[in-house]
C-alpha cells in the first residue's frame, strides 16, 4: 500500500508543546511523532510541522526569511526552526517544527480572539506555502487543521495552481471543531489575492462572509474529522454548524479518524506531575493519588468517589447539565474537582457551587497542565457531557489513568466510550445519549452504585481501562492510508482537468 516514505507537512496554529489552547495542539504535537514512524516497514515518512511563532515560544533558531507580497505592500515572513522528538515503539526521530515569525501579527498577548485574524491567517497561510521552494522541500502531502490553514488548499487550486513545484501536492483538511469556522467580511478576498466572483454561495461566499472553514472544505481533496461519530452528525441540520449541505455534498470524501494520545507522554507509569506512579498491576496505588489531590484542593482527605472534570468553560462541554443537576449531586458523599476556563459565567457557576459546597467542591479555574494530570491519576471518574464533542482527548487520558469516563454519547465520545454492562462485565465507562439532566444524574449513579457495592467489578472496569489502546498506532496507519488516498485523487483530478 505504501510504496515509498511519504514527504507530510503538517499545519497547524497550535502545536505541544509550545502553543495550546485546546485538543488540536495535542493532536498537533503527537500525530506526526506517530506518522514518523509508521508504515513502510517501520521506515516511518518524512514529517515536519509548520506554527506561528507566539510570543511565548522560546529557542527556536533563524532559518530564512522572505518578503509576502500584502495588501499593497510587503510584509516580512522570518521562518524559525525548532523541533520535537519522537519516541515510538523503541525507534527515536527528530522532526522539524517551522514557525512563522512576525512581530506584528504574532508578537501579542495571547494566540487568537483578534480583530484582524483574517490578515493574520492570510499571512501566515500564505507564508507556509511560500517557505517551501525557498525550504527546497516538496511534500507529497498538506495536512491542513481548522479554519486557521483553510485558505492553503484553496490558494493551492487558484494561484499555485500552474506552478509545477506546487501542482502535485495534495491535501487532506482536517475539521476538529466545526464550531469554529473563520468567517470574515468580504474584504478579506482582498488578503488572499482573490477576485470579487469568489464571493459566491458555490465559492467562497458563506451567509454573507468569505469562510476559511467552507475554502478547505471545498478545495482539499480529502475531508476528515476526528470521529466517524462526529463526521456523520456533521452531515446534519442540528450539527452541522451551516455547513451541512456542504459537508453532505462532499460526503464521498468525508472520513473519519478518531485521535489517539501519546501513551509515551500520557503514562501513569512514568508521569513525573503526578503524587505516585502507578499501572494496571498496582492500581491501589491510585488511592495515593486521591488523597494528593484532595489535599492541593483544599478538601477532607477521604476514601470517597472522585469526580473529575477538565475543560474549557463553554457551551459544548454540556456544563448547563451539571449546573441543573447539582443539588441532587451534591446530596451523595462524594467530591467534584474542577479544572476549567472560559467563559465568565461559567467560571461564576463554579464559583457559585464551590461556596455553597465548599467540603465537595475543589475549583481551579485557569489552564494548568500539571494539575490536569494530578485530576486524571487521582479522580475515580471523569464527567464529559458534552452537547457535541467531535472527538474528545478528557475520556482517553482519564481512561489511560485508570479514571473511568462518564460521557453523553456523541461524536468521538460515542465511538471511543461505551456502556458498562453489568450482566457481561463489558463496557469501559458510564455514558447517556437524550441531551438531559436527568440523564447525566442517572448515569452517575450507575457509577456510583458499582463503585460503592461491587468493588471487586470496579478494579475489573479500571485494569481493564488502562490495558485498552487509544495509542496513535492505529489511528496514525488510517492516516497513512488517507494521505495515500488523496494522493490518488489529486493525480486523477489533475488527469482530468
Ligand atoms: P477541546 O479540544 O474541545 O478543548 P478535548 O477533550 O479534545 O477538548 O481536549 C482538551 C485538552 O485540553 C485535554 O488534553 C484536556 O486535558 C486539556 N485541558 C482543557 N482544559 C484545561 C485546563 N483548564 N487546564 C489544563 N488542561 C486543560
């Protein structure tokens, strides 16, 4: 299937671990380490990753720069050079990460939420495909990630599209929040060097703005997303965010591929964050964790069941659920401990719950990855109720960390999460699907109750969750496949035209 080593470059705005706000910089930072060293006989493929370069991001060392010509006038793309080290089943490969230096686009406080994200965006897709000839490297493959790298299939079809050092690559646009969609006034043709007939509805054009979400869906050769889940519900009305009439007419190239975790990174076995190291053969070792945690919260050190929760504070994450829910709750003996941030009335929601129950409730509010993982090593479950969740990375970590997931069944956490069922013993967490209060508060329950009468059935439910794989190997050989795949359907549309 794979003949030769694949050239890949992957693009993305946020990547681990210099730049994260969410799960893309995780998939960012640990898809390629998989993909360097998978397929062809282990030979692995030629990857590199391409970022902005943020303020925050230290030691990357000068490469090259050139001038991108701009809106009348030049603007200065310096590309620097870092890297990230992939260690995968004993085979070690250093891949080169590329930033795109600008001081006035990316030299600011924080990485997104401007009102000139269009230009931003424009610079900086425009710049990743000017740095290759000048890199001397021609991928076989561009793998595209969110609205942020949606215009580089699209310029590549307009006006790359004659230039033979450009015209064989293909890419693949992966979709991991369709929420999010860089929509922008029609000016913004402007920025991409486009022509006023692109603010069409067949085009560019989408509900009165020019869409960097709707340009790499219609002009890659491949679609995907995080979850076969999530790439059917996006095909429709309730979830598909305005695109799914699109999205249903490229449903012929619409896959797709749930993310792995980097089980190297991800080891409660190695994890230097977290109080006691532990596996599946010295799960006990997790109660150390428990108390750990209780004690950095500020909540009694008891042997009760842990409820976790990580997550940006939005609408998504199904938080209205556990507001509705809460009194009901907190009448258990349990404990929730909470790592969030975002919106302000979330975060005054919690605040709220953690005064009135102080004993119950331990609250961080703010982004803290070493916290994160004290919370997966130290909780018993981990609640992911989310509205829609396109693949979800909260329930595979926990899940590695022997902290058993309570979830709504949909997207990624349908297909990754199921049921527990007491008559066989099978299933790996607790999950619901009617988008409702009650619902969430019975499947806790379910949990609960096997924690608390069957012990013995619940070390069964956590050995068994940590011996599960949702390591990058499989996911990493799909996306082999799919690259391959729109390899093919580049070279015959290119036939054909
Ligand atoms: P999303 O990408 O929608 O935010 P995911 O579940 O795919 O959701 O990924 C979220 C990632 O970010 C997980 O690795 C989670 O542990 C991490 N995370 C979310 N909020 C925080 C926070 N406040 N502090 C530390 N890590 C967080």
């Amino acid at each position: 299937m794979f003949d030769r080593p694949l050239k890949i470059l992957l693009v993305s705005s946020e990547v681990v671990p210099f730049a994260k706000t969410g799960g893309l910089a995780d998939v960012a930072g640990s898809l390629p380490k998989a993909l360097a060293l998978v397929g062809n006989d282990n030979a692995g493929n030629d990857v590199r990753v391409v970022m902005p370069r943020y303020r925050q991001i230290e030691g990357a060392a000068y490469r090259l720069d050139f001038p991108v010509h701009f809106k009348n006038r030049y603007e200065t793309a310096i590309i620097k050079e870092s890297s990230i080290e992939s260690h995968y089943q004993g085979a070690h490969k250093t891949i080169p990460v590329y930033m795109v230096e600008n001081y006035h686009y990316f030299y600011r406080d924080r990485m997104y939420m401007f009102d000139d994200e269009a230009e931003r965006f424009a610079f900086f897709c425009r710049a990743v495909l000017e740095m290759l000839p000048k890199l001397e490297w021609q991928p076989d493959i561009i793998h595209c990630n969110d609205w942020q790298s949606g215009p580089i299939p699209l310029l590549l079809k307009t006006h790359y599209r004659q230039d033979p050092f450009y015209n064989r690559i293909a890419t693949v646009f992966t979709i991991h929040n369709l929420q999010y969609q860089g929509n922008f006034s029609k000016d913004t043709l402007k920025l991409l060097n486009l022509g006023e007939e692109y603010f069409h509805p067949d085009l560019l054009e989408f509900f009165g703005s020019v869409s960097y979400m709707k340009a790499g869906i219609l002009y890659a050769d491949i679609i995907n997303t995080v979850s076969r889940t999530y790439a059917a519900e996006i095909q429709r009305p309730d979830l598909g965010e305005r695109m799914d009439g699109l999205l249903r007419k490229r449903s012929a190239d619409l896959f797709g591929i749930v993310n792995g975790i980097n089980y190297h990174e991800f080891n409660p076995r190695t994890d230097p964050r977290i109080h006691r190291n532990f596996d599946q053969f010295s799960v006990s070792n997790k109660k150390e964790n428990k108390f750990a945690l209780q004690k950095e919260m500020g909540l009694p050190e008891r042997d009760i069941p842990v409820i976790g929760l990580i997550t940006r504070l939005v609408d998504q994450k199904g938080l209205d659920l556990i507001s509705e829910i809460i009194d009901r709750l907190m009448q258990e003996d349990i404990q929730i401990v909470v790592l969030g941030s975002g919106e302000p009335h979330y975060e005054q929601l919690f605040e709220n719950i953690k005064s009135r129950y102080p004993e119950k409730i331990g609250l961080y509010i703010g982004f803290n990855a070493i916290l994160a993982q004290r919370i997966y090593a130290g909780s018993d479950m981990f609640l992911m109720p989310s509205r829609f969740e396109p693949c979800g990375l909260g329930q595979l970590i926990s899940l590695r960390y022997g902290t058993i997931p309570i979830v709504r069944f949909t997207g990624g956490l349908a297909d990754t999460v199921n049921d527990y069922n007491p008559a066989t013993g099978s299933g790996n967490g607790f999950g619901f699907s009617e988008y409702a209060g009650m619902a969430l508060l019975h499947s806790i329950k379910k949990a609960l109750q096997l924690y608390r009468e069957q012990p013995e059935q619940w070390q069964y439910l956590v050995k068994n969750a940590m011996e599960l794989d949702f390591s990058w190997a499989r996911s990493g050989v799909e996306y082999l496949q799919l690259y391959q795949e729109a390899i093919t359907r580049h070279l015959d549309m290119q036939r054909i035209a």
